[in-house]
C-alpha cells in the first residue's frame, strides 16, 4: 500500500510496534524531523488505511481496526513495510497485524467455562500483491517472539479462512476446541492454563438443591443487646390493683386543729411493694373503725347517688317527706 508521505522515513526499522498512544518511533540520526502532530497523524492515516483494506478482504461490514479504537483500546499493532520497492522513494506498507489480551470464557475439552486472559489475534492482513511471499510468517514470527508466546496459547477472534489454513501450515495448528463464542481456540490452548478442579459430590448436590429451590435464603437478622437485670424495673397487675384501690378510698375530712398536711392524704403515692422487694409498708395509715364510720356518714352523698334516690320509690325517709310535702296537684304529675 502506498501514501502521499515518506513511508520509509516514518518507519525506520522493517517492523514497527504501536500501541494506543500512536506516538512515531524515534527518527535515525541525520533526518529531518518535521512537526510530531503531522507524524500522527500521518500514523493515523496508514492504521485507518490498513484497516478498511483488512475490513474488505475479509467481507466484513465495517472496519475493526481504526485509529480512534486503537486509542479506546490497550491493544498493539505491527506494520510491515516494504524498503525495498520504494515507489517514488516513499516506500510502501505491507501488511499489519494486531493482538491485545482479553479476558474470556471458553470450554474446555470437558465442556468446562474457564476464564482465562489470553493474548488474541484481533486483526491480521497482508496486501493481496504480496501474499505466499513469506511476508506474513515473518510478522507472525516476530510477534510471537516479541509477546513470548507460542502459537497454541493464542485465542483468535472470528479468523477467516486463509488464517485457519496459514496456521494449519506453518504451525501445525488442527484441532480446534468447540467454543460458543467468535473465538477460536486450538489443542493444547490449555496446557499452561489453570485447570479448576473438578467439583465434588458435595459441591453437586447443593447446587442441585439450589435449583430444585431457587428460593433465595433471607439474611439473617440482628438482634438488639439484652439489657441488664437490674435495669429492669418490677412492675407487675398486683402493683397496678394496689394503686387503683389506694385511689379508690375515701378522703377522710380534715378536722380542727389537725395539721394542714393531713387534710389531703392522697398529695403522694403509697409505698406498696411486693415480692422481694426491700420495701414494705401499709397501703394508707392506719385509721380507727369508729372515725372511719363517722367519716363516712359525715360525707354528702354523690350528685349520681341522689339522682339514683330520686328515681328510687323506696327512698331515704328524707326524701319521701320532701316529696310528700308537695301539692297533690304536682303529685298527680309524677
């Protein structure tokens, strides 16, 4: 392939290796060295170039090497050229091929999914009035020796025809192993590769009890710290029947000369304690039967009480006079 640029003064060795960064190879002593952004993107052009005439030969849609996604990606591409036709003293390029590692998953002779980062052949051409010149043994060869890498440890990406059989001749590579994936893989890929082992009779039966349930297990749950014993305060129905029945008795009426501070004696809770608690005293203080007898029939009786008494024939004697003493006119009434 020929460019409108100096080929040969681009590339100064036979064989040039670029990776995502495009930058040009240090120039030989002696050579003019015009401006680095015309190097790139004269780089730029022979790499877009390459890759439409790869694109064609293998009647692919678009292009799979390009520029822009030599700098989207961490891949490496070596470019052949030709310093021997020099057309017009610029030179020509040859051919190019492009490898990057990739993480995959592949079978292996088992049927095994295995992940593995292999060195791939992403791209591989030679221009059509060069080929069975040895031209592509040779870049083949040098990337090889570059990547330290022998030829059944490469994964290839979609090769065509012509590539099955240029590694079937130079490199004795047959018997490829099935893959659901664009990859071709030969015998031997996994030679040098990490075999997991195989699973045990353990390992089988949950994962068959995982697929007869999928019913995925909820997490477990995390409880709150226990209190002490002795933060928690006894409290139990007997301390609440002993509070509603200091509530519910009588007030007894202040009489003269007793201090102020019997007058109310329900001012303050009463110390009732049950259990084994250290505590212990009366429900109320202690109140004479007599004085308690009196107190009660000194009480008025409840709004609710006369009504229950007006409403009742067989009344207080009080309250029959107070109602027989009225007209009999009014009488009649009720």
């Amino acid at each position: 392939m020929e460019f409108p640029f100096d080929v040969d003064a681009l590339f100064p060795e036979r064989i040039t290796v670029l990776d995502q960064h495009l930058r040009p190879p240090a120039r030989r002593p002696g050579t003019t060295t015009p401006a680095r952004v015309d190097l790139q993107q004269q780089i730029m052009t022979i790499i877009d170039e390459l890759g439409k005439a790869s694109a064609k030969a293998q009647n692919l849609s678009a292009p799979i090497t390009s520029a822009s996604r030599m700098q989207s990606n961490r891949h490496v591409v070596y470019i052949l050229k030709d310093s021997s036709g020099r057309p017009a003293g610029k030179g020509a390029i040859i051919g190019f091929i492009k490898v990057g590692y990739k993480k995959l998953f592949v079978l292996d002779d088992r049927e095994a999914h295995n992940e593995v980062e292999p060195l791939c052949i992403l791209d591989f051409y030679i221009h059509e009035s060069v080929q069975r010149h040895g031209h592509g043994r040779e870049l083949f060869q040098y990337m090889l020796q570059k990547e330290r890498v022998e030829p059944h440890q490469l994964a290839i990406d979609r090769p065509s025809q012509k590539l099955l059989k240029f590694l079937n001749k130079h490199y004795n590579l047959e018997t490829t192993v099935p893959q659901v994936n664009n990859f071709v893989i030969f015998e031997g890929f996994f030679a040098h590769q990490h075999r997991p082992p195989a699973p045990s009779l353990r390992a089988t039966r949950h994962s068959r009890a995982a697929a007869v349930d999928p019913t995925p297990t909820a997490p477990a749950r995390k409880l709150p710290p226990k209190r002490a014993e002795g933060d928690i305060k006894p409290y139990s129905s007997s301390d609440r029947e002993c509070k509603r029945v200091w509530w519910l008795m009588p007030v007894i009426p202040a009489k003269a000369g007793r201090s102020p501070e019997s007058r109310s004696s329900r001012t303050a809770w009463p110390t009732c304690s049950l259990g084994n608690s250290p505590e212990r005293g009366p429900l109320r203080p202690f109140v004479p039967e007599q004085e308690l007898l009196r107190s009660l029939r000194l009480c008025p009786p409840h709004p609710t009480a006369r009504l229950l008494l007006a409403a009742d024939p067989g009344g207080s004697p009080a309250q029959r006079r107070r109602t027989s003493s009225l007209p009999r006119s009014e009488e009649s009434r009720y």
